[in-house]
C-alpha cells in the first residue's frame, strides 16, 4: 500500500490538535510543545542519526515532494524521516554535506524534544517547575535558531549554502526556522511575567504577615 509523503505528518499534526483541544488550558501553548516536540524528535532527531544517507539534494519543488507516492511502512521508518532532509538541502546545502554543526544541533533537538513532552506536562498539571523549564527550553530553542543562522554568514559561506531565490530564502529557510526563534521569545516573556507575578504574590503576602504580627493585642 502507497500513501502521500504528506500523510504522516499530516497525521501528527492532526494528533497535535485534538490532543490539545482537549486540554482545559493554554491550547496554543499546547499544541505547539507537542507539535514542536514531534519535529524535533521524529524529523531532526532522523537526521542526526542518519545524515550519511542524505548525499544530494532534491531536484524537485516542496509539493512535488509532498505528493510522491511512498510505502505505508515509511510512516515508521526513521531513515525515510531522515530522508526528507533531501527535500530541505535542497534550500540549505548544510543538509546535504553532513555539516557538524547542524547534525550536533539535530541530536540536541532530541533533548529539546523531550523537554517539550515533560513542558506540555507541566502546562496541564499547572506544576511549580513549568516556567524554570520553558526558559530552560526556549533558550535552547532560540540558541539553536541563531546559531543555524549567524553561522554560514560568519564564514562567508551564505550565499553558497543557503538559496538566493526569494520564495525559498523567505519561506523555508527565514520563515519556518524563525519559528523557533519567535515563538520561544513570547514563551520566555510569558514566563518572566508569570514569575513576577508570583514574586509580587509572595512578597504581599509576607508583608501581610508582618503587618498582623506586629499589630498590638488587644486586652
């Protein structure tokens, strides 16, 4: 049996929405641990493991991609995941050569993936660790975005590595790796703020205690 290369991820995604439908807070939030936890681990965690069988980089556009017609039994199979990097080199050549840096960031989002389940975790049993955990994750979401994109401008290699042509540059490379740089900085901020928060509940508190402690008994 044949299906679309689409369908897999389609179907994650899918998973991803109801499961955070069904979630009685911060839907959004939800959703995007475990979407992005998925990407991390099942598309990234492949391609650290086996960027040795991506050698080129694909000949076809993004939705010709999409449409091939792959075995069913590839929805599973970590080297097909991996492969799909062919398609992403064909926009970031780094794919295609097995650069250090991003097989290292690759088996990182393996940590980052796991933070995101332990995250999603946190949201919904409203856990004391929550916000300690998404600064911690969203600071190597971040890192890892800036270093995937300073790093060929440093050694002068952009314009070799990365496509010239606007829609792909735009779209592919800025827009879905911006994600992860823009989403964990409202993360971060949300987490900073709901920190405050708490500091400013305590710190009332206390001074509400002293202030009855000190209030003279009355005979």
């Amino acid at each position: 049996m044949e299906i679309y290369a689409f369908v897999p991820l389609a179907v994650l995604t899918a998973l991803c929405v109801v499961f955070s439908l069904f979630v009685k807070r911060e839907k959004l939030v939800v959703f995007w641990l475990l979407w992005s936890g998925l990407i991390h681990i099942i598309l990234e965690g492949s391609y650290g493991f086996f960027a040795n069988e991506v050698t080129k980089a694909s000949t076809v556009s993004f939705t010709e991609k999409m449409l091939e017609l792959v075995p069913l039994e590839n929805a599973w199979n970590p080297h097909w995941y991996a492969q799909l990097y062919s398609q992403y080199a064909k926009y970031d050549s780094r794919y295609a050569i097995q650069d250090p840096m991003v097989v290292f960031f690759c088996f990182m989002e393996l940590v980052q993936g796991v933070a995101c389940f332990l995250l999603v975790a946190c949201v919904i049993t409203q856990a004391r660790v929550r916000h300690a955990l998404q600064i911690f994750l969203c600071s190597i979401q971040g890192l890892g975005t800036v270093f995937y994109f300073i790093t060929p401008y440093i050694y002068g290699l952009w314009s070799e590595q990365i496509s010239s042509d606007p829609f792909e540059l735009w779209v592919y490379v800025v827009g879905l790796n911006g994600l992860w740089l823009l989403i964990p900085i409202i993360l971060t901020i949300q987490s900073f703020i709901a920190i405050n928060k708490q500091f400013s509940i305590v710190e009332s508190t206390t001074k509400d205690a002293k202030f009855i402690s000190r209030k003279p008994k009355t005979a």
